[in-house]
C-alpha cells in the first residue's frame, strides 16, 4: 500500500513541476480526471503501460529514472501478506494494515481497550468475541489470527519504534476472565520493556487531557516523500488525514499527551499496581 502512495506522491510531483492538469494526465491515458487524482492518492493498482505514458507526458527520458518508477509500480501491485485474511478483513481496514506494516513509526492513543499491536491472543479473542456477537467461531479464530500477525511486525528485523499511550480506562475495563487480565498487564509489562516500545498510561487522577477527542494513530514512514498520517477507526469505515494543518493538531495532542502522562517507569509501576488490583 505504501508503495502505491510513494509512486502516486512522484507521478504528482511530476505532473505538477511540468503544469499539466490531471484532466491532460487522464486524457493522455484514456482515463478520467478522478482515475489520475485515485492514481496520484494510491488508493488503485497501476498499470505499466499508463505509468509508462505518464512518464513520456511528464517528461521524464531518463532511463535509470524510468526503470526505478515502473519498479516501483510493480511492487506497489503486489498482495500483502494480509490479502489472505480477505475473508474477514474490510477492504478499508487494508488499507490501515499495508500503512502500519510500512511505518517507521507508529504512535498511538487508546481509551477502550489495549491497542491491537499489544493484545495478547486470549484477550484479544475476548475483545472480538464480544464485538461480534453471534458470529462463527472460525470467523472469531481469523481475525484473532491476523491480529497476532500483525503483531510480529514489533519484533521483526526493520521493527518500527511503538509509542503508546494507554488511558487507564483501557486497562480497567474487562475483557475475558480475571486471568485473562492478569495476562495482559503482565504482557504489556513486558513489552514495555523492548527497546524500540515506549509505553505510558494516563492515569485517572490526571483528570481531563489531550485525548478527548478519542482514539486515534499517527504513523511515520521512512520515505521523505510521505507526509505523517492520521488515522481515525469508526464503526463502518475510516478516515486517514495527510493535510497538514490536521496532522499538527493531532500532532500537538499526542505530544501533549506523552508530557502528561507518567514516564516509562513510572507506567510500568502503574501497570504493576493494577495487576496486584486484579
């Protein structure tokens, strides 16, 4: 996904540095202006032959040049690993998955539950079960599976730095049996221990914060030419900002929100006291 949204971000470029409109853009490769503006946001597959065209039209001669961005518009066509869950994954959650998957960085502020990338399978499996009552088991056992493979991005390799900020709320409010609970604050304790994780909670004496607004992740990406990227879970669908008067003020409340709330530490102490409590 990730790799559509970079060639996309170029093609723009391109076009814009030459003074073309998107309606030539689209005229050049029989297709219409809304197919260059989907084209130029990565939200469609390109085809080689209309990146090709668009290439000529903008320009671009250079062969090294060339060869890089149909490279590119080939790997941006290739099925994430996720595409196998598309039995019980909503084409808009996707979406979500390839951007988290090609983060470099994902900060995150939670109310009502433990965020995903932290759940450990027995709650998880409760969080699901109690979202989707009535549902098959076997649907219930998938989506808990592709939780906990979206989780091995936080250990892998090229592992993004997780900054997490839990309302205590999240960590009170029950899901699954006692033990289930005592599970996961101990897993959150320990995971706050990794060194690319960086873990606070909002504690209820702080009163009101930041996060009224509710949940919301912000991601990162490695390429320069990817802005940040806020996203926004509802109920039926989600919402991704990239303007950038919109991600700085989401920008604001995260940082508030990590000055306000107890260090590292302090959290884990926090998190501590709960378990005991449970």
């Amino acid at each position: 996904m990730v790799r559509r949204i970079l060639l996309g971000s170029q093609l723009r470029r391109l076009r814009e540095s030459r003074g073309i409109t998107r309606e030539a853009a689209g005229y050049s490769i029989r297709a219409s202006e809304s197919k260059i503006s989907r084209m130029e946001l990565g939200r469609v597959s390109f085809k080689a032959r209309d990146v090709e065209d668009l290439l000529t039209l903008y320009g671009v001669a250079d062969e090294v040049e060339r060869d890089s961005l149909l490279g590119l518009a080939r790997e941006a066509n290739v099925a994430g690993w996720w595409h196998s869950f598309g039995d019980v994954l909503p084409g808009w959650f996707q979406t979500y998955i390839g951007l988290e998957g090609a983060a470099s960085l994902i900060r995150i502020y939670e109310v009502q539950f433990v965020h995903g990338l932290l759940q450990t399978e027995a709650y998880a499996h409760a969080v699901v079960s109690r979202g989707m009552r009535g549902a098959p088991a076997a649907e219930i056992d998938r989506r808990v599976a592709l939780r906990l493979e979206r989780q091995k991005a936080l250990v892998s390799e090229r592992a993004p730095r997780f900054h997490a900020v839990l309302d205590e709320a999240a960590l009170r409010r029950p899901y699954g049996e006692r033990e289930v609970m005592r599970a996961q604050l101990r897993h959150l304790i320990d995971m706050s221990e990794q060194p690319n994780i960086t873990l606070q909670v909002m504690p209820f004496s702080f009163g009101g914060h930041a996060g009224e607004s509710g949940a919301f992740t912000m991601l990162r990406f490695p390429e320069s030419d990817l802005s940040d990227l806020v996203y926004l879970e509802q109920l039926t669908s989600a919402l991704y900002l990239d303007k950038a008067e919109e991600v700085a003020q989401y920008e604001k409340a995260m940082i508030r929100l990590q000055e306000d709330s107890p260090g590292p530490e302090e959290s884990r102490d926090l998190l501590r006291g709960l378990l005991q409590l449970t």
